[in-house]
C-alpha cells in the first residue's frame, strides 16, 4: 500500500471514530482528499451545527472574506479548520450574508 492509501485510510479511521463517539454531531456530506489526506465536511444547516463541531474537534471558525449569489442570493462560507486524531479538519456551512450577520 502507498503512502497516499495509507494516509487516506488514517483519514477515513479518524472520521469513523469521529462519529463513532459522537453520533449527535448534525449529518454532514464528508469526503476525504485524494491529494492531501484531508477530512473536508460540507453542512445542510446554519451556523449552530457548525458550533456543535467547534465544541468537539475545536479549531477556530472563519468567514471567507468573498462572496457568491446563489439563487439570487448572497452567499459566505464559513469554516472550522482544526485538526482531528492528527488528521486535517475542515468543516463548512454556507449562508446567506444576512443571515450570517444575524447569527454571529
């Protein structure tokens, strides 16, 4: 086996026993990078379910500094970077600038 395949099976172990210990974490679209040997999550939900995986996996939030329109509306992603049984983090939700605002 490769370094590449070994450090993506790290990656995969570390996500398993990420939700293995922490099953209330809110549902997250996951994906491990081919490349780099990342955990990246995309969330379906607001800002509270980033805070849930803050509160776990630690790190610091980010708002990018650019926006998208989505749907005739204006979008930011926000993002956890942290770092998880020696495994790369990154976690996102995106939201409609107003909304953002409201939230923080």
């Amino acid at each position: 086996m490769g370094s590449n395949s070994t450090s993506q099976l790290s990656a995969a172990t570390a996500l398993a026993q990420l939700l293995a210990e922490y099953p209330e974490l809110p549902t997250a679209e996951w994906r491990i990078g081919s490349i780099i040997p990342t955990l990246e999550a995309f969330l379906f939900g607001d800002m509270s379910e980033l805070a849930a995986y803050a509160e776990v996996l630690g790190g610091s939030v980010r708002a990018a500094e650019s926006t998208y329109t989505l749907y005739d509306r204006e979008m930011r992603r926000h993002v956890l970077t942290t770092v998880w049984r020696d495994v790369p983090v990154e976690v996102s939700v995106a939201l409609p600038v107003a909304a953002a605002a409201v939230s923080a």
